[in-house]
C-alpha cells in the first residue's frame, strides 16, 4: 500500500474512505458553488453566509442587494431539507435581530429538487410533510427542478429559468472516495468498489471496502446500500467479526484463511430514517414495525437520539444545556466570522 508518508505492508487493508461532493464534472459548480461534507466546508459556508449579510448593509444597487440576500439550495435530500429549514429558522429569529437595517422580507430561500418530492428516500408521509413545513417557513420549494450552470451570480436552470444569487449550496450527490489503484472494472456507479457480501473487493480476500466508498447487492438492496453512517458501522461490526474468527485479533496469533471458516454475511438493518426541518419540527420513519410521525413528536425523537449518540455524559449535558438555551432564547451563539477559509484549505485536516 502507498501513502503520502510511505509505503506499507499489510496483511488486511480495510479501504474506508467514505465520500465526497459530486459537482458531476461541471467545472463553475466547482468553483463557485458550497459544498458541506466536511468541518472546513461548514466553517467556509457559514463564513460566507455571515459575511454576505455585512456586505448588504452597504449595497445600494438592488440587484447586487437580491443576490446577496438571496440563497439557492440544491437536493432536497436529508441535507439540503435541514439547511433550507435551519436557514429559514435564522431568517426568522436570528439575522432580523443582527441586521436590523436590512429588510428580511426579501430574502428568499429556494430548494430545488431534480425529482417530484423532497427526501425521496424515506416515505411518501415524510416527503409530503417535509415539503409543506418548508413552504410554511417561507422556503420556495422547487421541484422537477435541474439545475444547468451556476456562475456565483446567477442560477440557471434547465427550463430556462434563471435566479439571481450569490450563495449556492449544493448537496445534491456524492461520489466514493476510491484510492489510485483500483481497476476501472472494480468501480461501480456513484464511483463506489464492487464488494461481494463480505465487504471482500472482487477478486481479492485481503482487501475490504465498507461504507460510501462501498457498492454491495444484496435482496433488500439490489442498487447497493444507502451512502449513511449506520450502513458503514454495520459492515465495520460485521468484518471484526468474520477476521477474528480467521485469527486475526492477535498480531502473534495464528492466522488462518478466509476460507478455513464460513463467513458472515452482510445484512443491513434498517432501523429507520429521520430529518429535521425546523424548529418543532422533524419527520422520522420506522421500518420495524412500520410507524411514521412527524411535528414536534418526531422533533423530539430527533433531538433525543442525536443527543444519546454524543460521547460522554458531560458531552451530553454541555449541548443538552446549549439547546435549551437556544430554544427559549430563539438565538444562536455560533455567528462570530473567522478568516476566510481558501478553496485549496477545503480538504485539509485542521
């Protein structure tokens, strides 16, 4: 295996790279479109958002004064429902009270959606509801919807139809992160490594994929596995099992061959899905057994796992304090503008 600081050795090599944005080659996206896959990109995003509000305030042309105010949001996946509702929460209780001198009445917020629905994944239910608390909040939901090109100033669209903005968002697909190396045969769509059912890269018994990075079919799947965390910590739980029972829990033990034992064999365990939209406001869908709700109730589900899934409890109660006060304050704490992140920093670990 080769890497930036050298050459390795392997007995197993576990490829988990996950994913990153797919612009799908358009060069102007690349540019001038933001993405949110990373720390650094959310820090960029906020960065420009922030700062395109304090350029507002000494704009006098009115076009340029639109596009500074407006925001474009592109899929309306997971992540592009809860960014257009939290955008939505800040133009209604947050960013009235920074910039009392613009007029927030002009700010629009537009989703567009290449398909019919919002959150095409999940249930015609959350679909549904998650595209009327939008449009209640004030986001202009446009669906069958493609987006043609965006120069930084102005969206265009495929029926022509053009938006004038200087944000655009894009969370509209991803793309596995595949290692130099692997065989163009090995790749499938959404630039994901065919693994059989044992996380195993065709052709190899070494060699693992799991996650986004990773293209499996199996019955309740057979167009792969969704690109979620839960999909990859499932495949990591299953292929600890399987190498221990090969011998490969201890460097000194005896290792033995793939084939000396009957491998697991992957089964993913939808435990369901959930996306917030606003503030009282979320959809969650379960599978097992088939329930469905939405509102506050389902708010409140949503807050509570991901308030569980926090490491340690003084982690717990620090963000569990934090939420409080930002619900009855109707405020937000995280505002301050750092230095401008560069476009060549995007992909750096801090």
């Amino acid at each position: 295996m080769i890497t930036d600081i050298g050459v390795f050795a392997f007995d197993v090599l576990v490829i988990a790279t996950g994913a990153d944005t797919n612009f799908f080659g358009n060069q102007n996206l690349i540019d001038n479109a933001f993405p949110m896959k990373s720390t650094v990109e959310a820090l960029q995003l906020r960065h420009r958002l922030l700062h395109n509000f304090e350029d507002a305030l000494n704009v006098k042309d009115e076009l340029e004064l639109q596009r500074l105010m407006n925001i474009v949001v592109v899929g309306a996946g997971p992540t592009g429902v809860e960014l257009s509702g939290a955008i939505a929460d800040m133009k209604r209780f947050v960013l009235p009270k920074d910039y009392p001198e613009l007029d927030f009445s002009k700010m629009k917020i537009y989703l567009l959606e290449g398909t019919g629905k919002t959150l095409a994944a999940m249930s015609e239910k959350s679909s549904s509801q998650s595209q009327r608390y939008l449009q209640n909040l004030g986001v202009t939901v446009l669906t069958n919807s493609l987006l043609k090109d965006y120069d930084g100033k102005t969206v265009s669209l495929q029926n022509g139809d053009s938006i004038e903005s200087s944000m655009l968002i894009w969370a509209a697909g991803i793309k596995g992160n595949i290692p130099d190396g692997i065989s163009k045969d090995l790749v499938a769509r959404g630039n994901r490594i065919k693994v059989n059912r044992h996380c195993q890269v065709n052709g190899f018994e070494n060699i693992y994929a799991i996650g986004d990075v990773a293209y499996m079919e199996e019955p309740a799947f057979p167009n792969g596995h969704p690109q979620v965390a839960p999909v990859a910590m499932q495949m990591a739980d299953m292929i600890a099992k399987n190498l221990r029972r090969v011998g490969f829990s201890s460097p000194s033990g005896d290792r033995g061959k793939s084939g000396s034992l009957q491998f697991e064999e992957f089964v993913y365990n939808d435990k369901g899905s959930m996306a917030t939209v606003g503030r009282n406001l979320a959809v969650v869908d379960m599978p097992k057994p088939k329930l469905h709700f939405g509102g506050f109730f389902a708010w409140m589900i949503w807050m509570g796992l991901h308030l569980m899934l926090i490491l340690g409890v003084k982690n717990r109660f620090f963000v569990f304090c934090n939420w409080l006060y930002n619900y009855f304050t109707y405020d937000q704490n995280l505002r301050l503008i750092f230095k401008e992140f560069y476009r060549e920093k995007k992909n750096k670990i801090l």
